[in-house]
C-alpha cells in the first residue's frame, strides 16, 4: 500500500475526496438529526447504529 498522502495524488478528483468525504459525512449527520433516524459507522472494524449526534463534540 502507498503510505504517501493523498494531498500528493496526480488526479485532481483524488485530491479532494478526502474534503468531499467529509462533506457527505456532515449533510448525513444533519439528515438524521432532522430525521430523527440512527446512523451506521464502522468502529474498531465493525458497523454499529449510534444516534444522530452521539459520540461527537459539536461542530460548525
């Protein structure tokens, strides 16, 4: 596997997915909230459903 960053692949789409990633991350955390629905993230290698703002300090 590559251990270089991603900040330093030649494919400009590739650069910015880390940003894009990110993105989608935050608009899911905020549809739960607004959905009242539970979200599924991998933790130490395994799925769990956790509630929309659990677990994570505040952010803008």
């Amino acid at each position: 596997m590559n251990r270089k960053s991603i900040d330093y692949a030649k494919d400009p789409a590739l650069r910015t997915s880390l940003a894009a990633l990110r993105r989608a991350a935050k608009r899911a955390r905020r549809v739960a909230a607004n959905t009242g629905t539970q979200l599924v993230v991998a933790r130490n290698g395994k799925f769990v459903r956790v509630a929309p703002g659990a677990g994570r300090s505040p952010k803008a």
